[in-house]
C-alpha cells in the first residue's frame, strides 16, 4: 500500500494533504524518512511526528449538514471554526471528502476511506453533485446556455457542461438548481461571475442520490451501510 493512501486510512489527512505531510518529512518507515510513492505492509513500522500508527484500521463515515462560518479542513492554524468541531465526542480520526468554502452550506462527508474519498473526488468518476444556487434579480436564457454549456472559470479553463434549472424567480431573486459531476475550487461561484452574476446563497443538497433530509443545519449523523455501499457503488 502507498504511503499516502495509508496515512489517509488512518484519517491523517486527504492524500493530497498526506503527500505534503510526507514531503515535510514527519513520517518515517522502519526509521527511514519517507519518501513519496514508498510502500508500506503490515510488517513495517511507521511513524508520524515520532508516534507509531497501528495498521489496523476502522472505517468511519460521517454525513454533515455544514453551516456557513466553518472550513473544510482537520485544522487551521489561526484559530478558525472547522468543519471538525461539528462532530460527535468519541468520532474517529477521520477528514473532509473536498471541500465546501467557507461561506457554502450543505452536505459534506467525512471519512478515514482513502479509496471512497478518492472515487468521489476523482475528476474522472464524473459523479454528479447538486447544489442550490439563490442569486440577486433575475437571469436570461442567454446566461443560462452559457452555465449549461461551460464557461471560462479561469484563464484557460474552462467547466463542463452542467445541468442549470430556475426552480423559482422574481424581480428580487431567483433561485436555481445546477448538478455538476466535477468540483474545481469555487466553481460555481465563478462560473455565474462568467456570465455577470454573484451567488449570493450556495448550498450543496445532493451527491449521487444521497440527500440531507431529515438533518438539521450543523448536524452529523453516522452513514447507514446501505448509503457506504451505495457511494461506493456510485
């Protein structure tokens, strides 16, 4: 096993966030700084920061209905309010799968599953996300086509084509729901600034077929078996 995909198992970090703690050089194997792309077994002996991380691991899955006001991250180093602050006494060691900003709501899972975290934000699982969107005034036919076609959300890049829908609009606001299968930083924020409009509410409702009824803002609860087998089905 990788390195990285053992320290996210163990609810250390993302991979990502795993491939910066390695190159940090606070993990060792058998004594040896870790390089990345090392592999590990059950006979090695690992450390992070000078303790020793068991191999043997208990999956843990999460379901939070994020409020505004909370990052998606383990910590934050100036003191801010995290996303892990939310969950129950006794939870594991367990990490956000992507991120919702920080003024974005809605449903975040949290797990110690590096190969379900890593199948959900693969850009290549294509796996659809549904967000509801409030903006100020109205928007056009024209814009929307543009939503839905893809648009430049930065120089060179450009995002896929998405499912936009108004579900309810008057002079003051209108309300929309858009499904996207990729999740770039901000996405659609910039995607509606593309088009000359500013996401004055975000808040993802839906990924797959999973859905936050029943949870309350700043709530968490544990996934069922069935929901696991089912995101990992997805």
């Amino acid at each position: 096993m990788r390195i990285n995909k053992f320290l996210a198992e163990q609810g250390i970090a993302s991979r990502r966030g795993s491939d910066e703690i390695i190159a940090a050089g606070r993990v060792t194997i058998n004594g040896r700084v870790a390089r990345a792309g090392d592999d590990v077994s059950a006979d090695d002996v690992v450390m992070l920061d000078g303790k020793t991380l068991s191999h043997k691991v208990k999956y843990e899955y999460y379901l939070l209905n994020k409020p505004k006001g909370y990052l998606c991250t383990v910590s934050d180093d100036k003191g801010r309010k995290t996303v892990m602050d939310l969950l129950p006494e006794g939870a594991g060691r367990v990490f956000p799968v992507g991120r919702l900003d920080y003024d974005t709501e809605g449903m975040l899972l949290l797990t110690n599953d590096g190969d379900l975290a890593y199948r959900l934000t693969a850009p290549q699982s294509e796996i659809a996300k549904t967000y509801l969107v409030r903006i100020d005034g109205t928007i056009t036919d024209v814009q929307l086509n543009r939503l839905r076609a893809g648009v430049e959300i930065a120089p060179g890049v450009v995002s896929k084509k998405c499912k936009v829908s108004v579900t309810e609009t008057n002079k003051k606001f209108t309300k929309l729901r858009v499904v996207l299968t990729e999740g770039r930083n901000r996405e659609i924020r910039k995607m509606f600034e593309a088009v000359g409009k500013q996401v004055a509410f975000l808040k993802r409702q839906k990924i797959g077929d999973l859905t936050l009824t029943g949870l309350d803002r700043g709530a968490v609860r544990r996934l069922s078996q069935e929901e696991v087998f089912y995101l990992k089905n997805l």
